[in-house]
C-alpha cells in the first residue's frame, strides 16, 4: 500500500512502537493509577532499545505491542468481563500467534495467573477464558505445516557451532547480557570489563526499585512480574534444544519491566524521593541513545553506503559474489547496477571485477573455500571495504575478457 521504500519499510514498526507506549500508560492506569501510567510510558517513550526495535522493519515492534495489548485486554476482561473485551482479547491473541514464535510464552503468566485466582473466578469465565485461547489455536493450525517445517531447519542449523551462538543458543551469560541489553540499549564496549562496570550502578539501581516493588499492595504486580520473568526464563530453557535465545527476541516482555520500575518509584511516599528515582532512570534512558546517536559503530550493518560504494566504483564486467545466496537481501533491495550471485553461479560469467561478500563468511563458509576457489582462478584482491559490518573485498582480473 505504501511501497517499498525505507520510510514504508519502518513506518510500521515505528507505529506500533508509539502505539505500546499509549497501551503500557493504559495498564499502568488500570492496575493503579494514572500517575503510574504515565510514568511507565514515559520509561518506555526514552528506553533505548524499546527505540531502536521500534525503526527496525521486522516484528519485533508489532510483537511487543500486541504482547502488550493483550495483558491490556487480560486485565480487562477480569475486571468487567464485557463481550468487547472477550473478542478483542481473541482477536489479539490469534494476531499474536501469526506474529512470532516466542510471544507464545505469553501464554504461561496469564494462565498462572488463572490459577492463582481460580478461587475468585467464576465457572462461566473459566469456560471463556480456555475457549478463547482454543479458538486462538484453531485459527493457528493452517500455520503448523510452516512451523513443524521451520522447527526442522531451526535444529538442524544448530549443528553448525557458530550459526548457534550467533541465533541464540544455551550460554550462561545470556541472562546478565539481556539485562545489560534491556538497561542500555545495545551499546556495548569492545572493554567488557569497563562495559561490566559501567553498567554496574545502573542495575543495583533497577534491582533495588525492583524489589521495592515486590511489596506494593496490587495483586497485579504478580501478573507484571510473570510477564517479565517467565517468558525469558522459558525461552532460555528451550534454547538447550533449539537455539532461541537473542534479547531482542524478548522485546515484549520490556513493557513490564518499565511499569515494575515505575511501581518501584512511587512506592516511595516522598514525592522528592519519587522525582529522583525517575530522574536517574530518564537519565540513563537518554545517556544510553545518546551514545548509541553518537556512535555509528553501534548501527545496523550499512547496506546502502556498501552498494552504493560498490555501484560507483564497477566498470566493465562486474557482479558481488556471496558465501550463500540466503543472506543477498540487503543487497538486492539497494543494487540497481551490479548484479550478484551465489557461491556456484558466478563461474561462467567472464567477469572482470567481483566484489567478495565476507559477510557471515565465518558462518556459512568456514573453510573460506568461495574465496580460495576466487583466487585460484587469477583473481587478484586489490581492495577491501567496511560498511560497518559489511565488508566486501574487490578482485580484479585483467585478462577476463580475453579468455
């Protein structure tokens, strides 16, 4: 509808990252009040990553957002129980399903909540609540055929070592790294022991408003609590079998953490000491996106400066050659000019120049058999090119034309 451009791309993302602010100030004014609202919204409004994933032209925007909407509507149909709020609950769980595995997890605290409850719940509710989420799986199983299939593929590149530290598999450090993540965005320090104890401070801070609060009076805490917790936990878990565990993939569950911060520092009666807690965490909310603005090197990979670069400096017979043709995307979207191939169909195309992808190279091609098969054929390197992230390496062949 909108095209295909960098802004249509984004443009969505960008919507529904606006939109779960609005939707995180209607739980925090539904569980307590609208100060809470407001103060949850403004955390996520400044939070660094909630930012960056909300310009990113994947799901992980619209997951966190229906996420978050649908622990709106939970709340809602526990409080009133209307038939609007039982339909759109439904409606936003199937979107759910139809957006990305892992807010799946949802699932768990909202039926441990159920259970927590289930001596103030009525039979009627019980019956609504397990049909809704049944109607939610009958709409799914036209999806399962895709899902069994890209279980399969998921465990079975999860052979390759590197493919599953890179996806996400079992580390110990993944929970502390997902903290650090959720804290400061995705700036990072090549000192990790500086990057370490940087961000010492800054989660005692959060740990401390976290703690405090576990002792505030609404029963709701516990369903905010779960919803931080359990999905991550759970994700980490599966990630012994399939490699799963990223800390953006969790994206949805940042939400929570920000309305748990904001409970943290209202629990204080002192409106002065209220101020400071919120201070520090707006301060480290803007500190974090502003050394990540300030730092190109914490950027996406820079596929359009790569092409860009590549288109203006080809002559003659020219193509950019990749370890697999699974990760030319990027490329394709930009290149105009150049044409690319795969590791086995640039051999009969008499070039003269190749532009080498190193990019996953260590991953898809470990041996580096795409560039010894390259220069045994009298291809010689004259220059190598990073584009933050993306490094192309240029061969050239004087005689190609000849042959």
């Amino acid at each position: 509808i909108f095209g295909f451009s960098e802004i249509a791309a984004r443009s969505f993302s960008v919507l529904t990252g606006v939109a779960t602010v609005f939707v995180v100030y209607l739980i925090g004014k539904e569980i307590k009040s609208e100060k809470l609202g407001l103060i949850s919204a403004v955390f996520l409004a400044t939070a660094p990553l909630h930012i960056y994933y909300s310009q990113e032209a994947r799901m992980y925007s619209l997951a966190a957002f229906l996420v978050t909407t649908l622990v709106y509507f939970f709340l809602k149909i526990l409080k009133a129980g209307k038939p609007i709020f039982w339909f759109l609950f439904s409606l936003i769980l199937i979107l759910t399903f139809y957006t990305d595995y892992l807010p799946y997890f949802i699932l768990i605290p909202l039926n441990l909540y159920i259970f927590w409850q289930l001596k103030n719940l009525k039979p009627e509710f019980l019956a609504k609540w397990f049909t809704s989420q049944l109607v939610a799986i009958i709409f799914l199983l036209p999806w399962l055929p895709f899902f069994f299939k890209q279980i399969q593929i998921g465990t079975q590149s999860a052979e390759n070592t590197i493919w599953r530290q890179v996806v996400g598999g079992f580390q110990l450090k993944a929970i502390p790294v997902t903290a650090a993540k959720f804290i400061a965005g995705r700036i990072s320090s090549f000192n990790k022991v500086f990057y370490g104890v940087s961000l010492f401070f800054p989660a005692v801070y959060y740990g401390f408003l976290i703690f405090k609060a576990l002792f505030e009076k609404e029963r709701e805490k516990i369903l905010i609590f779960s919803w931080l917790i359990i999905p991550i936990f759970t994700g980490w878990m599966i990630s012994i079998f399939i490699p799963v565990f990223s800390f953006f993939r969790f994206l949805f569950v940042l939400p929570a953490m920000y309305l748990i911060l904001a409970m943290g520092a209202l629990s204080f009666k002192s409106l002065r000491l209220q101020t400071i807690f919120i201070l520090f965490v707006l301060v480290v909310n803007f500190a974090s996106q502003t050394i990540f603005w300030t730092n190109p090197r914490f950027w996406r990979e820079d596929w359009k400066s790569a092409v860009s670069y590549i288109e203006a400096n080809s002559i003659g017979s020219t193509a950019a050659v990749f370890v697999t043709p699974f990760q030319t995307a990027p490329y394709q979207y930009y290149a105009k000019l150049v044409p690319f191939y795969g590791p086995t169909n640039w051999q009969g195309q008499n070039l003269t120049t190749i532009w080498l992808s190193r990019y996953v190279q260590p991953i898809f091609d470990p041996e580096d058999n795409l560039r010894r098969e390259i220069e045994a054929v009298d291809y010689i390197k004259i220059e190598e090119k990073d584009f933050n992230g993306v490094t192309f390496w240029r061969y050239y062949k004087a005689y190609a034309n000849l042959y």
